[in-house]
C-alpha cells in the first residue's frame, strides 16, 4: 500500500522540436506559387478566349440590341445568348398522358378552345399555340432543354368541365405518368396559370411543382390564400391576355382616345365583382362616355 504522504509524482517530458525559421525566400516563393496557380486557374477558365479581329471596326451598340426581322426571326446580341439560340421545348401531346385531355377539354371533352382563348385567361391557350408552331420545338424527350404541360384549367373550371377535387387528382395523375418530370424533380417543366388564384388551382402545388417554372400575370395575388405561389427565383410574369381584336392591324373593334388627350388612365380586365374601385370605373364610363372608355367581358357562367 501506499504511504499517505507520498504522493503521485506527474511526470511531464518536454519536447524540444527545431523547426525551420520561416525566411525571406520561403515568403517569396509563397507569393510565387500563389500567383502561378491564379495564372494557371485563368488560362484554363478561358483556355481560347481571342478578340474577333473585326471587333474593332463593329458598332458595339448594334450588338447589344435585339433585332427583329420581318419574317418575325430575332436575332440576339452578343452580350447575351450570341447569334444563336440553342433551346429546345418539348411539349406534352394531350394524347401521350392520361390526364392532359381532360385538363384541356373537361371531364366530356366538350370544351372547345375557342372558348378558352377569350378573356383574361386566354394566355393558357395562346403560347401552348406558339410553343406548338415554334422554331424551338423539339419532338425528342431525351434532346429537350425545357417540357411544357399544356392545361386549361382555369377555363375548365369556370366552364364547369372539372371542379377543384378534380382538377387537383387529374393533375396528379398526370404528373406521375411523366419520367422526365421525375427525373429533375419538375425544374425543367414549365406550367401556366394564368389568374389571380395562381398556382393554387392545382391544391398540392405545394407538393408536386413547387420546384417547377410557373407563368401567372399575378405574382403578387395568393388570392386569399395563405401562401403566395410565386417564386421569384424561377417564376416568371407573363402579360394578361388582351383580345386579338384589340389589337390587330387594320380595324379594330375598339378605338380608345390617344395618350395625349388623357389626362387619367386606369383600368382593369374581369368582372367588377363587387370591388369599389371598378364600380367606380364603370359609373364614370356612363356619365362620361365620351371621354371614358369601357370595355366590359361578359361572362354567363
């Protein structure tokens, strides 16, 4: 046993190491690896980046602007996409999924689409229309850059094609029938829903396309919802439609007083729909006529 007044001895050894002084030279060849490895980086960033010999007798400004030719062909700037602009859209034909026709035409198929195109909603229709006659198109799932899932749902619904419970299962239905969709979580997959209500049409947004590209007119409505579905970081703002008869060449049905000989200009598109400022807007078109115009949708449904 140990005796009480010897106590545990703490040995500690001291390790004496002789390391190197850093010098003037180490410092200097420090700087010199560090500048190397910069010069190296940027030589592979841009490893055949050469001025065009013709760039200096071009006007710069011209190449910054996009150009329209009459035939309706753009021509990009070199600042942004060059010359040429390699996109390919590939959009869903309505008979390739279970699901799109009923979204397009109703749960009887009895909804036109020149019923659809008309009023505010009518953008649903018209760029699945130009999406379908775009020099972009590609028919190849496997060679697209971006899928476009064509639906009037907006109209199918205040037509009485399908109700919400409806179109929130034909959707899903949809979805689950598309590999592509799958295979980049819906990033590349582009939807349109073009009213106040936004993305909520489809109640599990949420779940299936809160990652996908949604064209609205309203970015800023939740339309009384909790949560807005509109995401700046992908989402994009889209015009409302305007009838084609507005604006076409030649005679429009509607000639409004010129910008110069307005001195207030508000308006709005839908229905009044009980709200003050647009009753207002509808009292003063009747007591001025000529000097307010009023352009009013009808809707019977």
């Amino acid at each position: 046993m140990g005796s009480p007044n010897n106590k545990p001895t703490r040995i500690f050894s001291l390790h004496h190491h002789n390391t190197p002084s850093c010098t003037r030279s180490h410092q200097i060849g420090a700087l010199l690896l560090v500048a190397s490895t910069f010069l190296l980086t940027r030589l592979f960033d841009h490893p055949f980046s050469t001025c065009p010999p013709s760039s200096l007798n071009h006007d710069h400004t011209s190449q910054n602007v996009v150009h329209f030719s009459d035939d309706g062909s753009i021509s990009w700037p070199q600042m942004g996409y060059g010359t040429h602009l390699s996109l390919k859209i590939y959009v869903y034909e309505e008979d390739e999924i279970d699901g799109l026709k009923e979204l397009l035409r109703g749960r009887e198929g009895k909804i036109s689409v020149d019923a659809c195109v008309k009023g505010q909603w009518g953008t649903q229709v018209k760029i699945h229309k130009l999406l379908l006659q775009s020099r972009f198109r590609t028919r190849k799932k496997e060679e697209a850059n971006l899928f476009f899932v064509p639906a009037y749902a907006k109209c199918v619904r205040m037509m009485g094609g399908l109700n919400d419970k409806e179109i929130n299962h034909t959707y899903v239905k949809a979805l689950s029938q598309m590999p592509y969709f799958r295979r980049s979580g819906g990033r590349d997959h582009i939807f349109v829903f073009p009213s106040g209500a936004g993305a909520h049409l489809f109640r599990s947004w949420a779940t299936y396309i809160n990652r996908s590209i949604i064209l609205t007119p309203e970015g800023d409505r939740t339309d009384k919802k909790d949560t807005s579905s509109f995401n700046t970081w992908k989402d994009i703002i889209i015009p409302g439609n305007v009838e084609d008869g507005m604006t076409k060449r030649g005679a429009a049905m509607a000639q409004p007083l010129p910008l110069s000989k307005r001195k207030y200009l508000a308006n709005y598109l839908g229905r009044a729909q009980g709200k003050v400022g647009r009753l207002k807007l509808i009292e003063l078109a009747k007591q001025y006529p000529d000097k307010v115009y009023l352009f009013i949708y009808l809707f019977s449904f």
